[in-house]
C-alpha cells in the first residue's frame, strides 16, 4: 500500500538555510528508497563590490612585457660575475653582501635600442631586480664561504697549539 508522498516531506530550518527532506517509502515497509536533501541558501543583502578596475593592458603589452621580464632575467645572470660577487663576500664580509645588494647593475643600452616603450621599462626594472639578487647571493656565498674557513683555521690552530703543548721539551 502506497503513502502519500505529500506526508513524507518535511521541512528544516537550520544555519545554512533551508532544507527539504522528501522520502519515498517503500510500499508496505517503513524503510526509505530514496532520500534528497535540498539547501536553499537564505536571502543575502547585496555587498558594495570594488570599485571597477581600469581596463585591462592589451594583450600585446603584456606578451611584450612577460618577454622582457624573461629576457633580462636571463641576461642579468649571464652578465653577472658570480665569481667576483664572491670573492667580494669573501673579502668584506658583510659589507662585501650590503654592496652586493645596494649596488644597482645598469643593463646595456645597446639591446633596448628599436624596442617599445612598455618593453623597456620592463626590461630595465626586471634585470636590475635579478642583478642585484644575483651579486647579493654570490656575495652570501663568499662570505658564509670564508666564515667556514676561518673556523676550521681557529679549530686548526688550537689543535696544533695542543699538540705543542703536550709534546715534552727538550
């Protein structure tokens, strides 16, 4: 014998909103085939969004701007002396890693030359950025470099003072 399906549907109110439970009872059981839970989202106020956005750059000005951002990254580390960064972080320590990064590397005019505008702010801006980043590294490593050198010659010296010390003169 069949229920009514009109008497199997109830409905619940709860934080997320509100729901409707609708079972179809199988005949003659009291036993649920099909169960479906439906969330109707409660009514939201409309929000003052951003302001709208300007429109946006063409397509072209960001191609060209990706290719100089990739362009100069790729020139500043070829142009870049790693090995004399350093031998600067090696020689000065601290000071030769400030230098490395206070120091603004100047890309050459020569590859800006016939180039667009939006291609050479970028371009400019990226290898300086990559450049600096670059010598400021190299500079790291010369001077973390030379800080382990000098402790394996402290440990080194008091070693060998030891075993000065603990063989018998004369």
């Amino acid at each position: 014998m069949m229920s009514d399906p009109a008497a199997n549907l109830r409905v619940f109110r709860g934080r997320a909103g509100v729901g409707l439970l609708a079972a179809a009872v199988l005949s003659g059981t009291s036993t649920p085939a099909l169960a479906q839970y439906v969330v109707v989202p409660p009514p939201v106020a409309p929000v003052a969004g951003p302001p709208p956005r300007e429109a946006a750059p063409p397509r072209a000005a960001l191609d060209d701007a990706g290719r100089a951002v990739a362009d100069a990254q790729m020139d500043a580390d070829l142009e870049t002396s790693g090995l004399g960064w350093f031998g600067v972080g090696c020689l000065l320590s601290v000071g030769g890693v400030l230098i490395g990064y206070l120091v603004t590397p100047e890309p050459e005019a020569a590859r800006l030359v016939g180039k667009p505008p939006a291609y050479v702010a970028a371009y400019t801006d990226a290898y300086r950025r990559e450049g600096r980043s670059y010598q400021g590294i190299h500079a790291i490593y010369g001077c973390v470099t030379a800080a382990v050198v000098d402790v394996a010659f402290y440990f080194l010296a008091r070693v060998i003072a030891g075993v000065a010390a603990a063989v018998p003169a004369g």
